[in-house]
C-alpha cells in the first residue's frame, strides 16, 4: 500500500477558490505526491479487510474540481455495492487519501481506493494541462481574481498631450491655480495632485494645458504624460516612465529591476507626470508604484479621475474638483464645432436654437463637441430642433458621449450598479433627498445587511449614496437635495431602458405598453390608462404620482399593484384596498385631507418606512402595534394632540420623527422601551423632557426644546448622563438657576465625543435658535427649585462651567452671560484642540484671558462684555497661565495660526492689544465696537489698521 501526503487546501469555508490558487494547491498538493493519487465523492469508504478506514478530518474548504479532473473521477469510482474491489489478473495500488463530495463545502475521510493501471499517465496528462492554463493565464494578462482586463478603444481611448489650442475656451482660471500648486517652492518634494470630475468635463484637457504651459518647461527637467485608464499596470507604467526619460528603454519586465533603472535615471531631477484617466482604488498598487521616484530633486504629479475614492488614495493635497464649463465659454465651444469659421450672425434662429442645445448640455464640453460636431454645417432649423427636444442619448450618433460615460457604470461594484439605475426613475432636474433614497433602496432590497454587524442598514445606504457621490455620479442640487447631470440621467436610461420610467405631462416618448418596474408619474390618468395595462400591473415595484388625486383611477390602481414595495403619494386619500399591498415596505402620503386613517394601513406587516402628511389628521390607529417591522415613522399634523399607548411597541423604530405635530403637548409614557431608536425629532409644543428618555442610550441626534429642574436625575439634566451617542448641536441655557453643582456634573458632556456645536447660556432664554430648517438640535433651559431672583453667584457659576467640559472633538463652543471671574482649567489648557469657532460674553470682569492662540485651528473669535484686561495679545498673564499649567516655554509657532476673524465689542477696559511678529497670519476680517480705551496696536496686518477709527468699526481685507 502506498501513501499520499495529506492533502491540505485550508479551512476557509464558502470561498470559490480562484484559478491561481486552484492550480497551485492542487499542483503541491495532490500532483506533488511520490505516487499519483485520484479524487474520489465521498461515500462509503471501500476498505482494506484488514485495515479499518481512519475517522473524518474535521477540515472544511471549499473548491470548484476542473471539469476534466471531475470525469477522470467518474470513470474510476468505486462501486460501492462491493465490500472489496473486484480482483483481475493486473495489479491494483491501493491510495490511502481525503475523499470529497461535490458539494459546496467539502469534507475530507481518510479511505483506501484501488488505482487501475494506466491512470497515471492521465493524471500526468491534466497536471501539464493545469500548467499550461496557469501559463496562459500570465500571458494573457488575467488577475488574481480571473478577469481580464480589456481595452476597449472606443470607451477608454488613449490619450496625448498633444492638443489643438484653437478648440479649448475657458479653464484659464483652473490652469492658473493648478500651476501655482506645482510651483518647486510650494510643498515637499514628492507632491500629487488629483483633478476630480464627472466624465466629459474637460479632465484631459485641463491636465493638456498645464503640461504644456511654458512655465512648466521651465520648472522642470524632465516631463511624462502616462494614459493609465482602467489597467493600474505597474510594469507598464514603470517602462512607459522610463521610455519617456531616457533614450534608452528598458527591456526587462521585473518590477524591482525596472524601478532600479528609474530611480537612476531621474536621480537629481525635476519630474513632471501626469496620470490620466486613473482607475486605481488600491492603496497597495500606488504605494508600490510612488517607491519607484524616491531619489528625485522633487516630483509633481497630476492626476485626472471621475472617483474620489481614487484621488484620496494619491493625493498629498486636497484634490482639484472641476465643475461645468462657465456658459460663456461653452457658447464659444459649441460654435466652434457647429459653425467652424463661418459667420453665425447669418442665421438668428439658428443660433437662438444652439443656446437651447448648449444649456442642454449643462456645462460638458464633451457633449458639446459632439453636437455642435452633429451639426456641423447643417442649415436645416428643424434638424436642430430635432437635436434640442431630444435625450443625447438618442441623438449621439458618433457614439462619443454615453459610452465615454458608460465607463462609469462598469467600474461600480455590483452592489451600486441598481443602485444607481433607480435614480434614474427620477425626472430630469427633480431633486431628491439622500435619506428618502435610501429607505427606497431599503424597500428594494438593494442593501446588503449581511456586510457589516456594526452598522444599520439606513447607515449602509448612506455609504453607498456617498460612494456614487464620490464617483462624480450624484451631484448636489443648486439649492437643495441632490441631481444627476442629464448625461448622467441620459446613461442610466439607455443601461436601463423602460424599466425605470419617469411620465412627464409633455412625454412624447413613449411607444405603448411595456414591462415598468419602477414608475415616477406626473401626467394625467388618461396616459396610465395605456402605460399601466392589465399586464404590467404585476410588474410595479415602485409608483410615485406627484399630481392632483384622481380617486376613481387610484381605487383601481391599489387593487392591482398587488406587488409594489414602494408607494408615494401626493394629493390623494388612502383606500380601504390599501391592507391588500402585503408587500409594501414604504408608504409615503403628502399633502393629503384625511382627518383619520383606514384601519387596513395597519395589515402592512412588512412596512419598513411610514411618512404621514396630513394637516387635519386628528388620531392614529391603537392598531399600529401591528407594524412590527417598521423602522422610519415620520408624521405632521397640524390636529393631533397625542399618541396611542401602543406606539412604544414598535421595537424596530429606528427614526422617530414628530417635529411638525404643534398641538401635540406630551408624548404617552414608555418611551424607553424603544431601545434601537437612533433619531428623536420632537415639536416644540413638547414642554417637559419625556422622563425616562435617558435610557436611550443609542440616540444620535435628538431634537426639542424642553425646559428641565435644576436637581433630580428624572427630567433634569441627568437624563443626558448615558446619552454618550448624542451628536450634532447641544443647547443649554439657564446654568444661573442651577444650585446643585452635581446637576451639572451629572450632564456628562466629557463623554460626548460626537458633540460637535455647544452652547451654555447662563440666562434663561425661551426663544428660538436661528438653526438651519432640518437641522436637529436640542435645548435645555433650566429651571430653578428655588425662588431666587439674581440665581447663582460667581462661584458656583464657576464650578458649575468646570463641571460641564465638553469631550475634544468639540468644533464650535459659545459661552453666554457668564458671571464668573475665573475661566475653567479646560480652556486655559486647553483641552479643545479641534475648535474652529469660540463665542465668549461677560457679565463680569475676568482678569485675564485664556491663550486662545495656542488652539490650532480656531479660524473665528468673539469677545464681548465688560472685562479688566488691558493687554491683549501674547503678553505676561499669558505666559504666566501657561507656566502654571505646565508649559513655561514661550510658542516657537506664531499665536492664532488660523484665525480668519477677530471681533471685540463692548471692551470697555482694553487699552492696548500687543502681539509678537508673525502673529495672525490669515486674519482677513476686525471688527471692534465700543472699545473707547483702545489706543495701542501692534504688529497686526497693515491692511487692516490703515483702516483703523478710534470710536470702532468693521474693518475688513479682502
């Protein structure tokens, strides 16, 4: 009996094994053995009468057999209806091996098999084939993960330096900027800089300009333009370098030995590269590549790409983000390539047409070159209109446009490509809000729970929005929401036909009948009469109507939908036939009159998201219990007063969202036992803070305004102990009324770290804060226990201030009224190295100030009040505070390195303001009101004190 050696391929379970790996393991493995061996299914191991066969090996992988392997396997399996194989007159050898079973994991038993002759030679056979196809697979150029990649020329063109400076207009201003960045003085030696944009923007062009830009000549020794596209190749670009600066191209194909040759050939030299067109999302590939440049005078690169996730891969400065050619400039261009160089003052309406079909193009001048190319002396108007009143993608005759674009959608991973064909339901320059986009993903199933334990499907959806974002794909609306450029609509329609179709009122498009699956309407009945036949009904997935209700059409049309998973409405009542939607998972209601709501809403047991829109509404039904599954509950109602008991019994509820309800004065108790609720947005009706909700431990942004008691845990500030995920803008007025220093201290602020906005107002104020419309913030105004008509002195107003330290993340703190004489040793430190913007109001007269110019990014700083300062600036009570919190040693670095603005107002004391030279590099904006002593300045940008009038004014450098 002969032994093969155990056959070990890992223990990684359902993961195919790709061909490099396949070949190599069963090369080693099985092919590596003394004597050949065969892989037999796993069943009733035939054995050796005297031999018993060994027990299971515990080890699990997964593997997918080659087919010819799999045959020879077939023809030479035991029967198992045979205790022992049947003997003939030739020789068997008996294999002790793994067996397997062609399963999608397979286990491995030690069993004895009979070998028949001649066998080997085949199993000789199959490891040479095994060799020549891991041959073919290097020479072919496949990766690791077995596709290959391809340059399709018409979709990824090489491009040049070479330009025709006759056919560009504008960019001059970007050229400018990025030329001054790759200045030799400007930056470290070894500098990358990124130009980020959406396809057809003009990327290349702008990468030509620079490159060709005398100054650049002058600059630099040596420069290299590299078309990269999809295919990071690092022994192509390498070689490519070489040839570029050097006579003498290297023929080797080592990676080490070809970067060898490129650090010698630009050792001591000043290097210009531009990358076009990068592709590359490893870090790994680029941190291999950059090594080959160490030993150069210095190196500028320049970097095209439509992803951001590739720019901040490379970048060591902010990435360039080019927008839309300026519509001067794309006047100019479109004419250039519609008229040549004849006169266009000829035609009138025709050039009143092209500035339809410019405007149409929205600012790429890709698309403008190939229209105005379409046109090119084409004198027939109706032609032109032709071209203006229709989708670029049905008039790109040149094939320039969408498939320069369709490189886009090809290189998403496969989770964002329906992803982004949904946005294209929505009509062309229809904003739509990121969080509403995302729980309609949600609805389709697009997210993938499974990747991440950590994070909740809404948070998933977010990354995927920011990753289309990222790659120039999704763009923000002019004033509000988010837009896909046309061309970008224009793609995604073409990839998705008529499966994502928006209804427009002057659609003149569409052909009659077709398979919709998601359906953005805002025409009239009469046309869905035709859109939605009989047989499409069960293809709706989504139906979005945005016009005045028509309830005849809409009670026939909740009969038939039967398998839509989102439904938004506006205008329009809820039918009793709603409970027969059993798949629906978003419902969203706009604008509607209903005073209560049908009871079948509450049979929609898979509803994940419910937003409620409706003025007169006056009650929800106690049976909303029954939507167990809901995680988004938004409603506004200018009647409803209060809510069913049972509406604590959503254990899902993610987002809770009451901000619109005015009439509503207090919530039903058992708010705690919604323990997964992320987002609170409550109405400024709501007096008292809902006890128990300190419980909520996972709440990120909670929004209202409550007024709370100066002691207890219950209702008062305790009730933000836990509460270590709150984020976004905390507001806390009233501290003069607190007398139980362990309120304050109870409020826990330290342990924040997503707080990012905090306010302390030591006076009561009622009012409204001039917030943004959405954003989420909460206020607290303290009341006092005691009657007491001037609150706290100046003490306890100190301790109570030391007691509220924010955690350091904090980014803007503004302080209101405070009365004591003595800052908290957390801004005399200080402790808060990320504050951008500090606010400080006195009641009283500190004697000195924090060294606020020790804090590195503080770019905005107000003082007002009554203080006894009289020397501001770098001076001894500085120096002094900082010996005495352990940093004696004057700054090396100027004072206030960020600082954009400074204002003092109501400084009655200050009498001069000294500070060291070099100080406030980048003030740009004083203001001084009221500061009637103020007589000495010294050391500030002449800019500014030229200004400078003794009574105080605003002084601004522009």
């Amino acid at each position: 009996m002969v032994k093969c050696r155990k056959w070990d391929i890992g223990t990684t379970p359902s993961v195919p094994m790709n061909l490099n790996e396949m070949v190599a393991r069963t090369h080693t493995s099985v092919f590596g053995c003394v004597h050949s061996a065969s892989l037999i299914p796993n069943r009733t191991p035939v054995t050796n009468s005297h031999t018993s066969p060994k027990p299971p090996s515990s080890k699990i992988a997964t593997m997918k057999i080659p087919t010819p392997t799999w045959n020879l396997i077939s023809r030479f399996q035991p029967n198992n209806n045979r205790r022992h194989p049947r003997r003939t007159g030739t020789k068997r050898k008996f294999v002790e091996m793994y067996t397997s079973t062609p399963l999608a994991s397979y286990s491995f038993t030690i069993t004895k098999v009979s070998i028949p002759d001649g066998m080997d030679e085949q199993i000789k056979g199959i490891r040479e084939r095994f060799e020549e196809i891991s041959n073919a697979r290097r020479d072919l150029h496949f990766r690791e993960d077995g596709t290959r990649v391809v340059r399709d020329p018409q979709i990824c063109p090489q491009t040049s330096s070479h330009m025709d400076e006759r056919a560009i207009f504008g960019r001059e201003e970007e050229k400018e900027k990025i030329i001054s960045l790759l200045k030799p003085s400007n930056g470290p030696d070894f500098m990358v800089i990124p130009i980020v944009g959406m396809g057809g923007f003009g990327k290349t062009t702008l990468a030509q300009l620079v490159y060709n830009d005398s100054r650049i000549c002058r600059f630099f020794d040596k420069r290299c333009w590299i078309s990269v596209s999809e295919d990071f190749d690092l022994v192509r670009l390498s070689k490519a370098i070489i040839d570029s600066v050097s006579d003498n191209p290297c023929e080797s194909f080592e990676l080490s030995k070809l970067q060898d040759v490129l650090k010698e050939k630009i050792r001591g030299i000043a290097l210009f590269l531009v990358l076009d067109d990068v592709w590359n999302e490893k870090r790994n590939l680029w941190e291999r590549f950059r090594v080959g440049f160490f030993g150069a005078k210095f190196v500028r690169i320049l970097t095209t790409t439509r992803n951001t996730l590739v720019a901040t891969i490379m970048q060591t400065t902010s990435p360039f983000q080019l927008g839309s050619l300026p519509e001067g400039n794309c006047l100019s261009l479109f004419k250039h390539f519609a008229f040549g160089s004849k006169e266009t003052n000829e035609n009138v309406n025709l050039q009143k047409i092209g500035c339809g079909i410019v405007k149409k193009c929205k600012g790429s001048p890709l698309a403008i070159k190939a229209l105005g190319g379409i046109l090119r002396h084409e004198m027939d108007e109706e032609k032109w209109r032709e071209i203006l009143e229709s989708d670029i993608s049905k008039i790109d005759e040149t094939g320039e446009i969408i498939p320069a674009l369709q490189l886009s959608y090809q290189k998403l991973p496969r989770y964002l490509k329906p992803c982004f064909l949904y946005l294209s339901m929505f009509p062309k320059d229809t904003p739509f809000e990121k969080d509403m986009v995302v729980r309609l993903w949600m609805a389709q199933g697009y997210i993938n729970g499974n990747t991440s334990k950590l994070k909740t499907l809404e948070e998933i959806g977010s990354e995927y929005f920011d990753e289309l974002q990222s790659r120039s794909l999704v763009n923000r609306g002019p004033f509000t929401g988010y837009l896909l450029h046309d061309l970008i609509h224009d793609l995604a329609r073409s990839i998705s036909q008529e499966a994502y179709r928006p209804v427009l009122e002057n659609d003149q498009h569409y052909n009659g009948p077709c398979k919709v699956y998601h359906l953005y309407v805002t025409k009239q009945d009469q046309f869905l009469g035709s859109l939605l036949a009989p047989s499409n009904y069960w293809s709706i997935r989504t139906f979005v109507k945005e016009y005045p209700r028509s309830r005849n059409f809409e009670l026939a049309i909740f009969s038939e939908i039967a398998c839509a998973r989102a439904l938004q409405l506006r205008y329009s009542l809820l039918p009793n036939t709603l409970g027969m939607l059993k798949h629906l998972r978003y419902l969203s209601v706009k604008y509607c009159q209903m005073e209560t709501l049908p009871e079948t809403l509450c049979l929609l047991y898979n509803l994940q998201t419910l937003d409620l829109n409706s003025f007169y509404l006056c009650e929800l039904p106690e049976n909303i219990k029954n939507l167990i599954n809901l995680r988004y509950f938004q409603l506004s109602s200018g009647e409803i007063q209060q809510l069913p008991d049972s509406i604590f019994l959503l254990r899902n509820l993610r987002t809770l969202s009451l901000r619109n309800c005015a009439k509503l004065k207090e919530l039903p108790r058992g708010i705690e036992q919604l323990t997964r609720l992320r987002i609170l947005d409550l109405p400024v009706s709501l007096i008292n803070m809902p006890s128990g909700i300190g419980k909520l431990t996972t709440l990120k942004p909670l929004s209202g305004h409550f007024s709370v008691m100066d002691h207890g845990m219950n209702g008062g500030l305790g009730e933000l102990k836990n509460m270590n995920k709150l984020s976004g803008l905390l507001w806390i007025s009233g501290l003069r009324n607190i007398h139980d220093v362990e309120c304050s201290k109870n409020a826990n602020l330290a342990s924040k770290l997503n707080l990012r906005r905090l306010i302390l107002n030591f006076q009561e104020d009622h009012s409204m804060l001039n917030c943004k419309a959405k954003e989420l913030h909460l206020h607290l105004n303290v009341r006092s226990s005691k009657k007491v008509k001037n609150g706290n002195d100046e003490k306890i107003q100190e301790v109570v201030l030391q007691s509220l330290q924010p955690h350091g993340n904090l980014t803007e703190l503004v302080i209101l009224n405070y009365g004591g004489r003595v800052f908290p040793s957390w801004l005399l430190n200080p402790l808060l190295p990320k504050l951008i913007a500090l606010n400080l109001n006195f009641q009283t007269e500190p004697n000195f100030l924090p060294p606020f110019g020790r804090l590195p990014y503080l770019r905005f700083l107000k003082l007002s009040g009554s203080f006894c300062v009289r020397n501001m600036g770098d001076g001894r009570n500085t120096y002094s505070l900082l010996a005495e919190y352990g940093s004696s040693q004057r700054p090396k670095e100027p004072n206030y390195p960020s600082l954009e603005l400074l204002s003092l107002r109501n400084t009655i004391n200050l009498v001069e303001w000294q500070a060291n030279d070099g100080d406030f590099p980048r003030l740009r904006k004083l203001i001084i009101e009221n500061c009637p002593k103020l007589w000495k300045i010294t050391t500030i940008p002449q800019e500014i004190l030229s200004q400078f009038i003794p009574r105080g004014v605003t002084y601004m450098l522009l």
